[in-house]
C-alpha cells in the first residue's frame, strides 16, 4: 500500500480496498489503522463474482465499509435482488466492476443499431446503452469499465452526462436484451 502511495505521488489515498475479500481481517486492520491516521480517506471491499454477493451483502449490513466493488450489468442483474438494496439501507458507495459482462454484452448486440427510444436517455452507443443502464439505478455510485482505447473511453464517458433512464425504461432496456 506504501508502494501504491508512492507511484500515485500521494501523502493520502481516497480510496483503498481489499480486493476479492483477500485476507481480509488481516487487511481490514491495517485500514481501519490508516484511516485513523488520516492516511486513506475511505476504504472498501470487492470481489468481481456473483458467488461473493451473500457475503459482501453481510459484510455492508455491518455498516464498517465505505464503499463495496462487485459485478453488476444489465446481463448480471443478481445485485439488484439483495445487494444493491443493502448498499443503499447501509449508505454504502458502490462501484461497480465489470459493467459489460467481460464484453459479453457486445457480442449479443453485434451487427445490430441501439434502438431509436434510447435517445430519450440521450443514448448514442451500446457502451453508453449498458452504462446508463447501471448508472441510473440510485444505490450506484459510479462504474469503472475499464479500457486501454482512447474512443472507447470517450465513448464510455458520455454515459456519465445527458438523461439516465426512469424505472420504465430499465424495464424496456432488459426485455429488449431478452
């Protein structure tokens, strides 16, 4: 973590997490130390399976972490039964961690045009079709898609401006996947 500090050219970190639950009570220590400290802002866990759900849920019920990272998509919808709505009782931030399915959801719209209604979301691309739908539910606090292509991460920004779309919407959105 020291290390992390380092390279980011920082005296203090705003976010810093135990990723995939790793050794956790070990971890949690050390942070929870830190951020007595004032050394890190906020800290966190994560795990990018659905199989981790239960346990992250049961973990932000504890209300001791600042944020939580796990997998959510409009293909991975498994979040929104009990962990989205645990986030959001506990006043968790929620980041969200692969927002396209590892790319499966580009390969399910390949060849096809994002629908004409998605302009009333102010829609231009698929990347911003699947974004917006993430972004737009309450308990999301941000979304980290991640991508090494400059367009790409032009792209994936514009989902962040414009409208997001109502619960209606969300709805239509899955059923069109279907």
């Amino acid at each position: 973590m020291n290390a992390s500090m380092r390279r980011m050219g920082v005296a203090r970190m705003d976010l810093m997490q135990v990723h995939n639950l790793l050794d956790l009570k070990t971890h949690e220590k050390t942070l929870r130390d830190w951020k007595s400290q004032d050394k890190i802002r906020y800290f966190g866990i994560t795990h990018y399976h659905a199989g981790a759900h239960a346990e992250l849920e049961r973990l932000v019920r504890t209300k001791q972490y600042d944020f939580v990272q796990f997998n959510y998509s409009i293909a991975e919808r498994e979040a929104e039964e009990r962990l989205l709505p645990a986030c959001a009782e506990s006043g968790t931030a929620v980041v969200i961690n692969r927002p396209f399915a590892q790319a499966n959801l580009f390969s399910r719209v390949r060849g096809k045009e994002v629908p004409g209604w998605a302009m009333e979301f102010d829609c231009r691309s698929w990347a911003q079709f699947f974004l917006k739908y993430i972004l737009a539910h309450p308990a999301v606090t941000c979304v980290i898609p991640a991508t090494s292509k400059p367009k790409h991460l032009l792209d994936n920004m514009e989902a962040g401006s414009g409208r997001l779309p109502d619960a209606a919407i969300r709805k239509k959105m899955i059923e069109f996947l279907a």
